[in-house]
C-alpha cells in the first residue's frame, strides 16, 4: 500500500468575512492549494469536501460545488463528508484512504463554513445538532451549555479549576497574535479571561465568553498525493499515524468529564507511530472551549484524570514548554469555521513542519500531533505528522 502525503495547501483568514457563501469561500482556496501543490486540474482523481451546514445555507450538494471555482474539475468525481466539528478531518481521512488504496494518485480537500450570516439564535440551535437532542435539546447556552455543564461536572469532581481555564485561553489568545490567519490576534492576558465582568460574562456557567471559540467563516484546502507523485513535487508531509476512534454520544451513557474516545485514539496514533508523547514537538487540539483543552491533556497522557491543570500550572504546553499546544491560537484564537477546522488545524501542522509558521514558529520541530473531535468528543481523529522532505 502506497504512503499517502500532503504536498499543498492554502488557508483563507477565519473571522466575519465578506465572502457570501460556502461556494466563495471554496473558490479562494481551492485553486491556492493546487498551485502550491504544483500539481495541475488534471491530475486530480478526487475531490472531498467537509461542510457541516446542517441550516447554515439552503444551498447543499457541496461537493458539486467545487467545480464552480475550478471548472476544469467538472468531471473529477467529488465527495461531501459531514462529522460535526471534526468534519475535516473526516474528508482528510477519506482523500488520504483513496490515495492509499491506489484509487487515486492526487486528491483535493476542501473544508469550509460560512456562519456568521447566520442569527446567533439559529446558529446556536443547527450546533446543539452535535450534540444529543433526544437527552440534550433543553440544555441552558446551546453546545456552550453542554460544554458548560461538562466543566460543571469537572468541577464537582475535581475542583474549582476557573483559573486554569483562563489561563488556556490568555495562553491561546496570546499565540493568536501571531497567527495571520486568526479570527482574534489580541493578548487578553490572564486577568481578564480570569474575571467575570460585562466584557467577559457567563455564556454557560462556569464558561465564560474567553472560555468559548469563535463563530467563524473561513476555508481550508490540503492536496493528498502517493509517494510516486510526491517525491516529484516541492514538499511532502508524511503521516507517522492516524486513527479515528468514537465514543457514545448521549452524555449521560458515558463519564463526560473523560474524553474516552479522544484517550483511544490517542494511544493509538502513539502505538501505530511507535512514539511517546516526549517524541512530539508540538500539538494542535481543539478547543472548542478551554474545558475541552484541559480534559485533553489528560485524554493525550500529559496528565492523570482531574490532574490536567498541572499542565497550565508548570507551564508544560506554553510555546516554550515541554510540548507546546495551539501555537496557532487554536480554535480559541484562530476561529472555528467548523466545516474548515479539522483541515486547517492540519495545514497549521504542515507550516511547523516546514519551518514555515513564521511567528507562530516552535523551534526544532520534527514530529506534531493533531487532535479534532466532532460533537462532546465523539468523533476523534489523531494525527502524528512528519515532514519527509
């Protein structure tokens, strides 16, 4: 079985934006990525696309609508995937898939969102589809309720851990700045994220705004290729190991203050790659809210369960910690254009990976993970990444 690797990418900044829709939004990165590939229209057997929508656009049938961008892409076959938050990561999982079964040689991601169109109570109702509305529905904030009662839940087993939330985001806030790409490149600093006020309230107790990702609009693209192709083209960023692992999505069948599917999926990418987590030089995760961050760290192993605020207090993921976590700002800083997010947590992966990060920059690096997860952690993908050449 062939390697699969990405040799392209192109990133459109995440924030309020004026592009009109999700098919705008494609167009801008779709050709980028291409041309950075260095690979042509017509070398490109397949295309997969990672858009929630879910009611953020009547306009569906997303695959199709790459072509309108790209018109040479016409006849290419083309595939919409949906998997909550971690929707871009499943259309990376099946483009690097129809690589590796030799389906195809060269294959383009798209990953895009268009939100903030939408009205907040709209948007608020299409995101608590993540979640499980049969159990979940009457939920106080929406998905920031679910959340917000995870930490709450976290709390009462653990303790007050408010201060190390906002710690995670000053931390992510101050990592943004560097980020061109991000939606919110401002230093908040601790005492603010720390304190409840008018400018920072409660949106679900115990989260507060500083406590919760941005709604974003923004695309992504990555370009797969084999290794015969790969080793013709400028870069090639290779995957150690990848493994997506579910957990059950009612929280109530499940200890929500574990991320169980996120800790197997962990320790399998670990296994599969034949690495500790001392061999990694820096993660992306997705923090969707800070709480999610935290029980992260226990899930990756830097922590035992309930102990994850040890990795805030010793300063373990800062830049200049032991393993640095969201260098890019995360989805805290960055934005969270959910359909876009799995696939540019990835290209931030790639941009490290080739010393290309510009301020965003850790020093050394040789090995990087990538943690994105649809819904309460119920869909989890793990990446360890390489650069080959």
């Amino acid at each position: 079985m062939t390697r699969a690797s990405i040799v392209g990418w192109a990133h459109t900044p995440f924030g309020k934006l004026e592009d009109p829709d999700v098919e705008s939004l494609m167009a801008r990165v779709s050709g980028e990525a291409l041309a950075h590939a260095g690979v042509g229209t017509d070398q490109v057997d397949g295309i997969y696309v990672g858009v929630m929508n879910n009611g953020f656009s009547k306009q569906g049938f997303e695959a199709a609508q790459v072509a309108l961008g790209q018109p040479d892409l016409a006849y290419t076959p083309s595939t919409h995937l949906e998997n909550a938050c971690a929707t871009g990561s499943a259309a990376l999982y099946a483009a690097l898939d129809f690589v590796e079964s030799g389906r195809g040689r060269v294959a383009l991601v798209v990953g895009a969102e268009k939100m903030t169109a939408t009205p907040l109570v709209q948007t608020s109702d299409i995101l608590l589809s993540a979640s499980y509305r049969r159990e979940e529905a009457d939920i106080d904030g929406g998905f920031a309720g679910v959340f917000g009662r995870i930490a709450a839940n976290y709390f009462q087993r653990y303790g007050d851990r408010s201060e190390e939330l906002a710690r995670i985001a000053a931390k992510n806030h101050l990592n943004g700045v560097s980020n061109p790409y991000a939606q919110m490149r401002r230093d908040f600093g601790f005492e603010f994220c720390n304190l409840v006020s008018d400018k920072n309230p409660y949106v679900a107790a115990p989260l507060r705004r500083t406590d919760c990702s941005l709604i974003s609009d923004g695309a992504a693209a990555i370009v797969v290729a084999d290794e015969e192709t790969a080793e013709t083209l400028h870069r090639s960023i290779g995957f150690r190991a990848r493994v997506q692992a579910n957990d059950i999505l009612p929280l109530s069948r499940r200890d929500p203050t574990a991320f169980e599917g996120a800790r197997r999926a962990w320790n399998g990418a670990r296994e599969m790659a034949g690495v500790s987590l001392d061999d990694l030089d820096f993660v992306e995760t997705h923090d969707c809210f800070t709480i999610a961050e935290l029980i992260e760290y226990e899930a990756m192993g830097l922590a035992a369960p309930g102990e994850g605020y040890r990795v805030v207090r010793d300063g373990t993921a800062q830049k200049g910690g032991k393993l640095p976590v969201n260098a890019s700002g995360g989805l805290k800083a960055k934005g969270h254009p959910i359909g876009a997010t799995g696939v540019s947590m990835h290209v931030m992966a790639c941009l490290q990976l080739m010393n290309e990060a510009g301020d965003m920059q850790v020093g050394g690096v040789e090995l990087g993970g990538v943690f994105n997860m649809g819904g309460a952690a119920v869909a989890n993908y793990v990446s360890i990444l390489e650069r080959r050449r």
